[in-house]
C-alpha cells in the first residue's frame, strides 16, 4: 500500500492538497510542510484521513488526479 502525506499549507483555493509519499509528484510542497497520513489501499481513503484534519481537503491533479475533484 502507498503511503500518502497532506500540505499543512492551504492552496490559494483553501483547499489542503494530498500527495503520493512514492516521488512521483511534480510539485511536491516542502518536507516541513508535509502531514503524514499513513499507507492508504486508495487516494479516497487517503483524502477521506486528511479531511478529519483539515476538512477543506483534495487530491492533488498531478500525483493522485482521481482524486482531484475540484
Ligand atoms: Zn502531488
């Protein structure tokens, strides 16, 4: 199972974005800046563990795009 991490920075949007730990995203924000969330069998249950953290939550359109839903 991958593992996944959120921005704790919010994007312009107010959205946080949450990425794939695995270095296959282009635009990953700083380590400083990255939540873990732990391994996730799917980016829905990844996106759905960072939402009880930040409830503005949302895939990332270039690591995990079927999650990106905004
Ligand atoms: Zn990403």
């Amino acid at each position: 199972m991958p593992s996944y991490y959120v921005n704790r920075n919010q994007q312009p949007d107010g959205f946080h974005e949450v990425h794939i730990d695995d270095h296959s995203c282009p635009f990953p924000p700083e380590y400083a800046n990255r939540a873990p969330l732990g391994q996730h069998p799917n980016c829905q249950s990844a996106v759905a563990a960072a939402k009880r953290q930040y409830p503005k939550s949302d895939g990332c359109a270039y690591c995990v795009p079927n999650c990106h839903t905004r």
